[in-house]
C-alpha cells in the first residue's frame, strides 16, 4: 500500500505544476469548486443534501462533483490540483503525509462516524455470528482501505484471524465485487449501499450483520483540502463548509421518506423505495454525525487500527493533519 501511495504521489505533485494555483470567481459571483469524492453512495447522503437543497449556492459556491472510484485516485487528483476538495477515508490523509508530501492534505469536516458496509450472506441467517466466517471464502476490499481494515478489526475483535481462519479476496475491483457474488464467487461479501440491498431485492444476497455497528464509532470519511488551499482560500472552505452542515441538519431533522426523495436525483437509476430503505438503515446505525468536527479521539482510533491492520509504522500529529476550525464555525 505504502508503495503504491508514492507512485501516485509522486504522479499527483508532477501534474500539480500544470494546474492553476486557484480557482477565479465566475461572472456570477459564484466561486467554482471542484469536489471529488470517493464513490457515489447514499452513504454520504447529507452532502446530497446539501447539493440538491441548494446549499452550495447559497454559500457562493458553484460546485462541481466528481467521482473519484478510490481513495487513491482521490487523492491524486486533490495532490495534483485537478480537485480542490477531496472526500475520502482519511487513512489516504495518512499515508501521503508519511510519504513527505509538502502541501499535504487536511482533514476540515468529518462527515460519517460508522462504517456504511455490510456483511452479506447466501442464505439468510437469523443468528449470526463472527465465528461462522471461519473456513469461508469472502469478498473484501483493497487492501489499506477503510472498508477491508474495519471488517479486520472486526474479525480480530471476535477472535479471528484474517490471515489464517478465512479466505479473504481482495483482488475484485472496488464496485464489482456485488457482481462477481451474484456469479458465484464467494460465500459471503462486504458490501456498501446500494449494492447490498440490491443483492437482496434479486434474491442473490442476504444481509446478515453491519460493519457500522460492530466496529463502533469509526471515523469513516473525511473531506480534506491541500495545505495551501486552506491557506489561500479559507473564506471557501468555511462556506463549503456551512453547506454541508446545513446538509447534515437536515437528515438529523428530517425522516428518512423526506431525506430520500431529496437525494432522489442524485441515483436515478435506484427507486425511491429502495432509497428510503437505505437511507433509514443507515440513520438508524447512528452513521451521520450532528456536527462536521473531527475530534482528537476519533483519530487516535483511527491510528489505531491502521497500526492493527499493519499500515502505519509511526503515528502522525493530529494538530497537522486536522484542522476543525471550519466545522466548529459552521455548528455554531
């Protein structure tokens, strides 16, 4: 994992010499900003909110969205300029920061505090346990990444050894892994909305435990800004800020029905009753936090179980790496 972060890194801060230092205003008074997010999910559905509300307008923002498909990919588009924002695991964070980035980025606003993935099953299981992994085969995530880091500390935590008690495959690409189940790979997958509830609706899949819950109170997702965004553009980034808190007040505030046709829009090709489903599976695991700050504690846990999953030889400065000056403006 380390290596393949300073191939990417030194490929980002390469492409950041032909990128603008900064954005302009447009005509309109609006400020474009480029976010690029992680993966497109219902898990992250307080900054739909945010964007379908019209929230970024209201702050000035003229945001433009893009899917990153990976932390890694990601990040090098925050590194090399192309993104302004980045929204990601900030395990990534991490990782560029120990490879010696010098404009590295800043976790400003956290926004879940659950993992959003679930374990699911062949057949359904009333009663599940742990230990019924045990001599299984099962579809996880890429290695270093939140996803496959959370299900082993899982594991770990129930007793169970990731490397030698089960048969974890790692080499489905992020995305597929639901496809390659309903083909007939594995006999369990870790999947995230909305693919585990798709699993169920075609009948290939069952839903037998949430990472969320069993794992506790992680600090899943994060959006960051390079060191010098901050710094040259921090009137942006607290009103990027605001909207999304204004985002997150309103799933805390509204029911899943009204929070889901809101988000509508933003997964077309998903119903609304599947959406709602989804929607209310994740606020009732607690996911979305009342207010965007990333506290201390948070990150020491995460620190924690990227040493326990062996991704991190040496821990790294809070005070450098999160900055929650944004988030505790925008919850007042």
């Amino acid at each position: 994992m380390k290596k393949l972060l300073c191939l990417f890194l030194t490929a980002a801060l390469a492409a950041a010499s032909l990128c603008a230092c900064g954005r302009q205003n447009d005509a309109g008074g609006m400020t474009p900003v480029v976010l690029n997010e992680v993966a497109h999910s219902i898990f992250y559905a307080p900054m739909y909110v945010a964007i379908e509300e019209g929230y970024f307008a209201e702050e000035g923002i003229d945001l433009t969205l893009v899917t990153g498909f990976g932390a890694d990919k990601t990040m090098t588009a925050l590194l090399s300029g192309e993104a302004d924002i980045g929204f990601m695991g900030s395990e990534s964070t991490i990782y560029t920061y120990k490879e010696g980035a010098s404009d590295y980025a800043v976790n400003f606003a956290q926004l879940t505090q659950r993992a959003g993935n679930f374990l699911v099953s062949r057949e359904p299981i009333d009663d599940f346990r742990w230990n019924m992994l045990v001599d299984r085969d099962v579809l996880g995530g890429r290695a270093g990444g939140m996803p496959e880091m959370v299900f082993e500390f899982i594991l770990k935590k129930n007793g169970i050894d990731p490397a030698a008690d089960l048969s974890i495959d790692q080499s489905i690409d992020f995305g597929s892994t639901a496809a390659a189940f309903s083909g007939g790979q594995g006999d369990f997958t870790v999947e995230f909305e909305p693919h585990a509830t798709s699993l169920e609706e075609k009948g290939d899949g069952y839903v037998v435990a949430s990472l969320g819950e069993d794992s506790g109170y992680v600090p899943y997702t994060a959006f960051s800004a390079r060191k010098s965004y901050l710094a040259e553009h921090p009137e942006v980034v607290q009103s990027f800020t605001n909207a999304l808190q204004k985002g997150m007040d309103y799933v805390q505030s509204h029911t899943a029905a009204e929070t889901a046709a809101v988000i509508a829009p933003q997964f077309a090709e998903t119903d609304l009753e599947t959406i709602t489903t989804i929607v209310k599976r994740y606020a009732s695991q607690d996911t979305w936090k009342d207010d965007l700050i990333f506290e201390e504690d948070s990150f020491d846990l995460l620190q924690n179980i990227l040493e326990e999953a062996g991704e991190l030889d040496g821990r790294v400065p809070y005070a450098d790496l999160v900055d929650t000056t944004y988030a505790q403006k925008a919850a007042h």
